[in-house]
C-alpha cells in the first residue's frame, strides 16, 4: 500500500508540472482509475479532454484511443503509456494490403494471430459495394476512420445508420455490432468480419448459467455481444449506458455483460446494490497492460507520444464529426 500511495504520489507531482490531465477507459485496472482525472468510454474521454486546458494527455487504454484524443487535440501532447496496448478487433480492419497501421506502433508483434481473419481490405469492401456509405465504429485506427464516411459509438450505431439515406451500409469492424445495428433498423447491413475476443466468447448457455445462479438480477449487455446474448439481455447498452442504467434502475442486484473493469466503478458508485460478472474470464489482457508504473515512467521521459499526421486526422475528424452533428 506504501509503494503504491508513493507511486500516486509521485505521478500527480508530475501531472502538475506537465499541466497533464490522465485518462482511464472503464476497463482499466482499478488503481489506474483512482489516478484518473476521468473515467469514461473512450470517446466521451477524447471529447472532454479537447475541451480542458492541458498541455499533455495521457490516455490509459489502447492505441485507438489515444488516437481519437490526438485527432480532437492536435496541439496536446497524447501519450500511451503502453505502447504495446493494442485493439486486436481494431486490427482487424486494414485500409490497404500496401499500408498496415499497425507499423506506427512496435507492440504490435505481441497481438494473436487472429488480428487479421483475412486478406480483404477496407477499399477492397467499398469497391466490391460501390455507393454504400461506411460506418466506422469508434474502435478503429485513425487511418480507417479516415477512409470512412462517418464514425458510430456503441451506443449510437442505430441512429448513425438510419440517418443515412442509402440502404446498404457497410458498418466496421465488429460483426456483432453491425447485427445489432440490423436487428434494429431497417437498412441492408453489409458487416465485416471483426469482433471483440473478450464480448464474442460469451454465448447464451453463459447467460442462462449466470441466470441460474442469480435468478433476481437484471442482465446488462454489451452490444458488441453475439445476438444469441443481446436477445436473453434486459438491457443492451455501452458501458457508459451500464453505468447511468444501474444508477437509475429500481433493481438491486445486476449481471454484467462486459469487459470486468467496468465492476470497479459499478460498485464504488452503486455501494448499495450488487453486480456479478457475466463471466469471470471477461478481461481484455491490453486494457490490464497500464499500471501506475506505465504512467509515471511516460510522463517521466514523456515517451510513448501518440501523433496523428494531419492528412489522416483531417479527414478521421470528418467521419467524427458527421457523427456528431446527428441530433
């Protein structure tokens, strides 16, 4: 507890000194939530950090994130502190065989095998479904935001794809997603084959199990799930959505269906009710990377710097803010 008080310690000195503002994806490891100015979905941390007087960033989570901050704060200083921290359903996704993303980032070589499912690529998609506009979820590196024709989050893909006109949409990169996006609209989705490993294990013997064992709680899923899980779910919603969901909601005992990070901050802000993981198993090993050593060594040497060339940020902030501009 003394080496770790130290080492808080040790890190808001210099995050006073580099005028620094940290910020933690509600997946992250607890200790690294207590250091956080704030915690959140990635985007909503981008957006409220393109807004805060600082001079550096540092965001605890993974490579995408990091990027969205850049491209919303290209005159702040984004740091990793993981720089090995990376999205393998992110990765999935590719824009051309000629340039990998990937290469912007060495930690690369540590993901598993199943970044990439196959050889296709994004313009490969868009010529092979010429007219049908992409929907770039928020998990997707800055270069295929950019070759995109407008971002969705989580919790608003439905609105993004019926405010298009056409019929078909091509939604990227996480299959489920774009299912759930079908289920609930009447557009024609084209989906790419990605997922998130930690959301796609879970299947519906998984809900009826944890059914089983708490029979009188609500279930709250992910919609980066399987439709299998979303279907058996009382409430399909982002992680952000869990959170105001368990505050508002009359019931007191909830199961879980994402990322077990998000149960740090579902308990310490819900003290009176209480919160099961879907599955215990539900981690992300990239997001668990970050610990306060990761940020006091990169805020230290200021390594790890996360910056997007402005022939990619311009038109990746394009797809952002058309998203953004829905009401």
């Amino acid at each position: 507890m003394k080496d770790t008080d130290a080492l808080k310690d040790r890190i808001f000195d210099l995050k006073a000194k580099r005028n620094a503002i940290i910020l933690s994806h509600n997946y992250q490891r607890d200790e690294v939530q207590d250091v956080a100015d704030f915690v959140g979905d990635s985007l909503e941390l981008s957006r409220r950090a393109a807004d805060i007087d600082c001079d550096v960033i540092v965001f605890c989570g993974v490579n995408f994130m990091a990027e969205s901050a850049s491209i919303l704060s290209p005159g702040k200083t984004v740091l990793l502190p993981e720089i090995g921290a990376n999205c393998p359903m992110a990765d999935m996704i590719r824009v051309s065989s000629e340039r990998k993303v990937w290469k912007s980032f060495p930690g690369y070589k540590e993901q598993p095998a199943f970044a990439y499912p196959h050889d296709f690529t994004l313009r490969d998609i868009r010529a092979q479904y010429p007219g049908a506009p992409v929907v770039a979820y928020v998990n997707t590196t800055a270069e295929v935001k950019a070759e995109s024709d407008i971002c969705c989050t989580s919790s608003n893909v439905i609105k993004v794809v019926e405010s298009l006109q056409q019929e078909e949409v091509i939604c990227i990169p996480d299959k489920n997603l774009s299912m759930w996006a079908a289920k609930n609209t009447g557009k024609k989705i084209i989906a790419w084959d990605g997922f998130c490993h930690v959301h796609d294990r879970i299947t519906a013997a998984d809900v009826e199990k944890a059914g089983m064992e708490h029979p009188d709680a609500v279930l709250m899923a992910h919609p980066e799930c399987r439709m299998e899980v979303l279907k058996a779910a009382d409430y399909v919603t982002s992680t952000s959505g869990m959170l105001r969901f368990a505050r508002s909601s009359d019931a007191g005992e909830f199961i879980v269906g994402t990322e077990v990070g998000l149960m740090y901050r579902l308990r310490k802000e819900n003290p009176e009710k209480i919160f099961h993981p879907l599955r215990k198993d539900m981690i992300c090993p990239n997001m668990k990377k970050t610990r306060l050593e990761s940020i006091l060594t990169a805020l230290t040497k200021m390594v790890n710097i996360i910056k997007v060339p402005e022939d990619i940020r311009i038109p990746a902030k394009k797809s952002l803010d058309r998203m953004l501009e829905i009401k």
